[in-house]
C-alpha cells in the first residue's frame, strides 16, 4: 500500500463521485422502467423532474472526472518518487496489471459521460423527450463503469508496493525494452508515415462529410498518435535519441507539454465518437462535433511536427 | 445580468442568512491552510538545509541506537576513488539537570575550511581567533533565554562525568532565521563538546563524507559496506526521501481527520440547505412563472455555491497565510514540531506549494459543490403555482 | 381572429384516487381570440387562479386539450414550457411577487437572465419599460420600499420585458386602492390596444366599468357557467 496526500484526495474526490452515482442510480433506474411519456399521472411528471437531477449529477461527475485526470496524471508522477526505480509516472503505472486498464477505463469514462451530455442536450430540445431510452441505457453503461473504476482503483493502490523494484520508461518504452514495440512489425518510418496519412484522411473525409469514416480514422488516429508520440516525437521533446516514454512529457522540465499533447489528442477522439454516436441516435446534425475533432486532431499534429521542425532548425539534424 | 451576478445578489442582498456558512467554511479552509503552509514551509526549509548536508553519512548503530563510532576509518574511506573529504561530526543531547530540559550541543572542527563555511554564515563578524583563545560557545536565541532564566548570563557550566564541570563562556548568539533547526543548539570547538559529551578522542557520533560527482554515489556506499560492513550508511537521497515521507505521512494524516469533520460541516450544511422555507418556494415560483427553467434555477443555485465556496476558500488560504507568515510562534509550528524542549522562537519563511493548494481544493470545493447538488434540484422543482397562490 | 387559447374538456384533479381527492377544474371548454381583453370572474376558491396556471404551463392538467398560440402546452416538457412561458406570456400577480431585496431595476431585469440577452441591452430594454410605466426616476430604490401601485407597475414592466402577445393577470387590482387599479387598467388597456391579449382573473367589479370591449367568462365551482 502507497500512501500520500494527493492520493487520499484524490480517492476521497472519487468516491464521492461514486456515492453520487449510487443516489442517482434509482431514480435512473425508475426512469428507465417507468417512463412513460404519453401517461399524464403524477409519476411521469416526478419522473421528468428527477431526469434533471439524474442529468445534474452526472455533469457534475463529468467536470470533477475532466480536472481529476491530469490530477491523476500528476499524482502517478509524484508517486514514481517513492518506487524504487521508478524515474516517472510509466514505472507507477506498470507497478501492477491494473495500473494501464486504470488509465484506459478513465477515458472512456469520460468519453461515454460526455457522450450522455451531448445526447442529453439534444433530448432537452425535442418536445418529447424521445432520446430517454438510449440515454439511460447509456447511464447504466456508465454507472457500472464507474463502479468498476472504483474497484480497480482500490486493487491498483493496494496492491502497489514501495519494496519491489519497477521499471523506467527506458525499460518500458527504450532501445532494449522487451515489453512494448510496434505493432505488426512496423518500423517507426511507416507509423509516422501512416500517421500523417491518417490525418490526410480525417481532414478529407470531414470536408466530404464521411462521418463513419471519419469516426474510424479518428480510432486509427489514436491509436498511431500514441506509438508515434512515444517512440518518435517524444525524443525529440526530450532532445535525447535514446528517451522514448509518454509520460515524461507531463513534466515539469518539458514544460508540461504532455497535457496539451494529450489533451488534445483525446479531445480529438472524444468529439469523433461522440459525434458519431450522437448522429446515429438523434436527428441533429453533428458537423460541429466533428469539426471540434478536426481542429483538436490538427492541434496534436501541429505541436508535434513543431518540435521536430524546431529541433531541425536549432541543430541542422535530425535525432 | 447574468446567473453569476444574480447569484451573488441574492447572496448579499441575503448575507444574514449566508454568513454561517461562509464562516464555517472560510474557518475549515483556514485550519487545513494554514496547517498546509506550516508543513510546506517546514519542508522547504528542510530541503534547503539537507542540501548543505554531506553526501554520504556513516553511523555506527547498536541495537538501532546511535553508538560512537571509531574515526580510524577516515583514512580508509578518504582512499576510495571519487571522495573528496571525510570528516568526523560530533553532536548530542546535553541533559540541563535544573531546568529539565536537553540542550543540542554541536562540536565543529573550526580549522576545517569545509565547516567553517557552515558556521560563517551563523554569526556575522566572526573572529576565529577570539573565539578559539578560551572556551568559548555560540548558542540559539532560545537557548540564551533558557540560561538567562538559570541567571548564566555569560557562561554555563556543563557537568561532566568524573570531572570538574566544565565552564564555557556564551560568546554570542546566532542568527535567527537558522533557528528552526539549531533551535536548541550550542556550537563549539570539537575537542571541548567530544569532552562535554563523553566521547573519547578517536570516537565522533557520526563520519561525513563529500562526493562532487553524484553518480559515483551508489559506487561509494557499495565500498564503504566493505569497510565497515556494521554501519548504517545514509545517502542524501535518504535523507530526502525520508523527510518527505514523513511530512507526506503527517499530511495524509491530518488530511484524513479534516475530511472526516469536514463531512460533518457538509452533513449540517446539506440538512439546512435542502430545507427550502416558504420565502423561498415562493421566491423560485415567481422565477419559474417569468420563465426560468428547471435548469435556470438549478444554474442560479450552483453559482451561488460556487460563489460561496471561492470566496470563502480565497479568505481562508489569505487569512491563514497572513497568520502563519506575519506572526511568530503560532500554534500550528507547535504542532508540528512536537514536544516543547525549548522556547521557539521561529518564524516560518513565506512558501507557497500550489500542489497542496490543488489537494485542499478538491478536498473542500468539489465535496461543497456536490452536497449542494441535491438541495439545488430540490429546489427547483420546487411548485412554480406558488407564486399565484 | 386566430384563437390565441384553446381548451376543450379540460380536467384537473388534485392527488387522484386519495381521500385527499379534489376535482379542481372539470371539463372545461373555452377559446380566448386574439386582441381580446377577457376577464375570468368568481369568488375566491372558484378555480380561477388554478386555470390561469394551467394556461400558463405552470400546471399539468388530468386530461383534456389545451393549445396556446397552438402550442400544446400541458405536453411540454420543462424546457419548452418554460421557453414558451418566457417568450409569449406575462405574468401579473396579486401581491405582486417582486423580490424586496431587488432594485426596481433588477427586478425588471430577472425575467432576462435565461435568455443570456447582453447586460447592455438588458438594462436599455428595462429601462424603456419603466419609462413607460412611469417609474424610471424609482430605478434604484429596492422594491420593499415602494408603494402598492409602484409594485404592481413594476410588476407589469417586469412581465412585458420579453414582449409577450398575451398577459396573464391574477386578481392584479386586490391589493391596490381605487386610483391605482384604475392605473393599472389604464395600462393594460393601452397594452390590449396595441394588440396584446389580456386574461385576467378576478372578482373586482371596475374592470367591467373601465373596460369597453369586455369579454366576462364566469367560473363556479371549477365549472365555466
């Protein structure tokens, strides 16, 4: 078990969030089974009433879960200090199995929490409510996520141990790392290569309004941001050939560049997804989304063609 | 207008009623800061003074206590490639029969350049040479008051076994903003404290040794090992790691039983606030009958918790910092450093940890704001035909 | 004339199936055209103030149909009510529900806020308005300290702020003496002139004396006679 103050805010923050959720649950829960919009009787009107409390909540959960996450981020980094090995928050996370389904868990958290709000405003402008259903399936999907979250977080913070030696991000990520590498035998020329093409085709497929394709690029996108950023882009963050880690780029020496880097990459997702999602269910037109993705999306790939680019002029050459 | 000046007109307009919570919480918000800037001050102050440590320590423990240890080893150690000086240091309680109290006596090589520069900076216009003709000490401003209540106003004399007592002259004070940690300290001449303390002349409480390269450190401790194999050998890093462990542990400590009444404010704030008088339904159906939504009305309430919990919070974190900065002795120092030995006389150097400030704002606000969530949807729902009945 | 209200058997029923049972309003069935300047009389208790307030979708009836500005408003869910309340409905009331600790300004501001209309606009638009009622030079005074027929003038420039093409009224005149109901009247009456529809409730006989044009809708009983 690890101990300090940020982690005892920080659960403390996350359990409220639970136990909200958990007041909330049975008015979602009549809501879901009750709902009747026709019926004029005494419940349906309660029933509306609480869909606003239900609503309330988990705007609520959504904004303290968007502050938490770099909150988070930082806790991992101020905690490799007191793990034998650790130089960053990539020795905290791989500290035991749960840490990485942590950090995955809290994105989708806050991409289906942000998804129900989208759906929730659309819902409140139609005069029948008629998205209910699939928002409060939705609510279930998200509560049982949040739940879980929970109880990998008390599996994840017990079960770390200030005696047994983690590995570095040189380890984890570097030149002689056995653990992560690229996927199916890339080199890093095609990632990037693929990376920038991806890109390409986001911007095309906005501008011809494929949002389907658009949505799975933005998947792809994620995904390739996320091997291009540690294994190339990074290095050159660090200005060091040999230091290949996403989470040192949370820092305070790299100018905390990582949340911007990040953030923006997830932003990106986020409103691709959403838009889809909302597009399918709703009637409303979703181009707005799709274009907040569009512009996060570019954000990243500007900032990180930016270092190289900056690298290259101060140097004359390339890492 | 908008919600937000709305909200803090209906906050003001009503303040009799808003006080309480806005002291209540302005007074949680300035305990928890004001125990965070003790703490961080402390910790800072700490760090700056573990830099000026040396490098590696070498103590002999028996039965983990501090034992003498022999300084024949110096020659040794200074051998392993990668040392640059090793030097003895001598330190310990002096027990003060009369009054009850231990004093920290600390002896110093005084021809050593290394600790002189350590002392130099203690006593302004110090002359070495005056100083080392008799037997003479410099002592903390607290210390000076704790003999003067024994009327030593010049000297003091130590007891020391099977020998005369020892008399040494106070030959000043030093500076007072070094007093957190030499708070009750003596300094003098090695060969005199060895004596007042009981150690024999080859025999120092612990063995310091400097190393400019830093990545030779671990190097070093592994050779050292094989010297004496028995000693404790404590790093800088150590030491770092342990006084941040231990004010992390404190901290939590206390985080842990301000939360907890913490949730009691929040338990009787909540009750208050979801109990809606008849004012104030009325007040919320006269809004709903010109149009405000459910939404309006819940927007309106969380400014006003919004409202509420910033400003209280920026009083709290000023008021606190006024207190802890600006006044001596205050009672949160007491706390912190434990059992009155001596009289403090400390004042804290201003320090301000944002990321304490984070962790005190999530642990305020974001459970304020969610125990408002309730009473603020309970209100607006409140019966909008109130305003016509 | 297009009806600007419409409601066909409509019932109320207070806690349905209790022994707290009360049949507030049944069967109702009225139309209300547009420009007119109608008056809905009965004793206290009659159900007068409860139709008002299911006309103006601050209460949901049992059954029945209801169309304001064609809008079918017992069905809308909060936000469209509300929406709906704000952009074509004015409220008056009784014992004038101004807020004491409120500026005469801010007052006429409130029913703004929602609309997230600019602060310059806001306070150029209440200020028209209460030159209009002739209380610009009382604009900072708080509205605990005005008289009765200030209150309800600042009442009536608060319901008018967002324009509305029908004004509800209840028992506007009840708690003013003869000379400011017939103040208030007269601006009604200009209102009406100007087009906007009027629907009052209450049993004050000089309405009837001031009002020419005026349509009586007579309620007993929660039944319209």
């Amino acid at each position: 078990m690890i101990f300090s103050k940020s982690l005892v805010a920080f659960l403390f923050v996350e359990v409220t969030i639970g136990l909200l959720f958990i007041f909330s649950f049975y008015f979602a829960y009549m809501i879901l089974t009750r709902w009747n919009f026709n019926s004029p009787s005494k419940l349906q009107y309660t029933l509306e009433k609480r869909d606003y409390f239900v609503s309330l909540i988990l705007y609520f959960a959504l904004s303290s879960k968007v502050v938490l996450l770099p909150f988070f981020i930082n806790l991992l980094n101020s905690l490799s200090e007191k793990l034998p090995g650790a130089m960053c928050a990539a020795g905290v996370v791989s500290a035991n199995e749960y840490g990485q389904l942590l950090l995955i868990l809290k994105v989708v958290i806050i991409f289906v929490s942000g998804t129900w709000l989208i759906l929730n405003a659309k819902d409140k402008l139609e005069v029948n409510l008629p998205y209910v259903k699939p928002r409060y399936y939705l609510y279930l999907i998200l509560f049982f996520l949040i739940i879980f979250e929970l109880l990998i977080e008390y599996l994840y913070f017990t079960n770390i141990s200030t005696e047994e030696v983690v590995l570095c991000c040189s380890a984890l990520y570097g030149a002689n790392s056995n653990g992560l590498t690229l996927p199916f035998g890339l080199d890093i020329f095609a990632v990037l290569y693929l990376f920038y093409a991806t890109w390409v085709l986001l911007f095309l497929s906005y501008i011809k309004k494929y949002l389907l394709i658009n949505t799975v690029a933005n998947i792809f996108y994620l995904v390739l941001s996320f091997y291009a950023l540690t294994y190339f882009f990074s290095t050159y963050v660090y200005e060091l050939p040999t230091h290949k880690c996403p989470y040192c780029l949370f820092q305070k020496e790299y100018h905390y560049i990582g949340y911007l880097l990040w953030g923006s990459l997830i932003g990106g997702s986020f409103y691709a997804i959403a838009g889809f999602v909302v597009s399918k269910i709703t009637r409303f037109k979703t181009d707005y989304l799709y274009r907040n993705s569009l512009v996060l999306d570019t954000i990243f790939i500007l900032a990180c063609t930016l270092y190289v680019v900056v690298y290259y002029l101060k140097n004359g050459v390339f890492l | 207008m908008n919600f937000f000046k709305f909200a803090s007109l209906t906050l003001v307009r009503n303040l009799s009623k808003n006080i309480i919570v806005f002291i209540f919480f302005t007074l949680f918000i300035f305990i928890a800061s004001s125990f965070i800037f003790t703490a961080s001050s402390l910790q800072n102050s700490l760090d700056a003074e573990l830099e000026t440590q040396p490098d590696i320590i070498v103590q002999y423990k028996k039965a983990s206590r501090n034992h003498p240890i022999d300084t024949s080893i110096i020659d040794e150690i200074s051998d392993i490639p990668g040392v640059e000086k090793v030097y003895e240091r001598i330190f310990g309680y002096y027990f003060f029969d009369t009054a009850n109290k231990y004093i920290n006596v600390l002896g110093i090589d005084f021809l050593d350049d290394e600790q002189e520069k350590q002392i130099k900076h203690l006593y302004k216009n110090f002359d070495l040479k005056s100083f080392l003709q008799e037997d003479n000490m410099l002592v903390s401003s607290s210390v000076k008051k704790l003999l003067e209540q024994y009327y030593y106003e010049k000297f003091f004399n130590f007891i020391v076994e099977d020998e005369e007592p020892k008399k040494v002259n106070i030959y000043g004070v030093f500076d007072k903003k070094i007093n957190l940690f030499l708070n009750d300290s003596v300094i003098m001449e090695m060969a005199m404290a060895k004596d007042i303390l009981g150690y024999e002349e080859n025999e120092a409480s612990e063995i310091a040794i400097i190393v400019p390269n830093k990545l030779e450190i671990d190097n070093i401790v592994q050779k050292l090992l094989v010297i004496t194999p028995t000693s404790k050998i404590i790093t800088k890093n150590n030491m770092y790691k342990y006084s941040h462990e231990l004010y992390d542990y404190k901290g939590g400590i206390f985080l842990s039983l301000f939360i907890t009444s913490f949730l009691g404010f929040l338990v009787i704030f909540y009750s208050q606030a979801s109990s809606i008088n008849g004012a104030g339904k009325k007040q919320i159906g006269i809004l709903r009958a010109i149009g405000w939504s459910i939404n309006d009305i819940i927007k309106w309430k969380m400014s006003e918790a919004v409202i509420v919990s910033f400003v209280s919070f920026l009083s709290g974190v000023l008021l606190s910092y006024v207190y802890i900065f600006l006044f001596k002795n205050n009672i949160f120092v007491s706390i912190f450093l434990g059992s009155e030995n001596v009289y403090k006389d400390i004042i804290l150097e201003p320090f301000f940890d944002i990321n304490s400030f984070v962790i005190l704002f999530f642990i305020t606000i974001i459970p304020y704001l969610a125990s408002t969530l309730h009473p603020a949807w309970k209100s607006s729902i409140a019966d909008p035909t109130e305003a016509i009945k | 004339m297009t009806n600007v209200i419409e409601v066909e058997k409509l019932n109320l029923i207070f806690s349905p199936n209790t022994s707290r049972e009360f049949h507030a309003l049944k069967n109702i069935t009225m139309s209300i055209k547009e420009g007119e300047f109608c008056i809905l009389k009965g004793v206290s208790g009659s159900g007068k103030s409860t139709l008002l307030s299911v006309m103006g979708a601050l209460l949901k009836p049992t059954s029945g149909k209801l169309e304001v500005f064609s809008n079918p408003v017992s069905k809308m869910p909060d936000f469209h009510a509300s929406t709906f309340r704000r952009e074509h409905l004015g409220f008056i009331f009784q014992n004038f529900n101004l807020f004491d600790e409120f500026t005469v300004l801010e007052n006429v501001q409130t029913a703004l806020i929602p609309t997230g209309t600019s602060v310059s606009h806001m306070k150029t638009r209440a200020l028209e308005l209460l030159s209009m009622v002739n209380l610009k030079d009382k604009k900072d005074t708080f509205a605990r300290n005005l008289s009765g027929g200030e209150k309800q003038r600042c009442a009536i420039a608060r319901a008018l702020i967002n324009n509305p093409k029908l004004i509800l009224a209840d028992e506007p005149t009840a708690n003013l003496d003869k000379k400011n109901s017939e103040n208030v009247i007269e601006i009604l009456t200009k209102l009406n002139q100007q087009g906007t529809t009027i629907l009052v409730a209450t049993h004050d006989e000089i309405f009837e004396q001031m009002v020419p044009n005026l349509n009586v809708i007579h309620i007993k009983e929660g039944t319209l006679l």
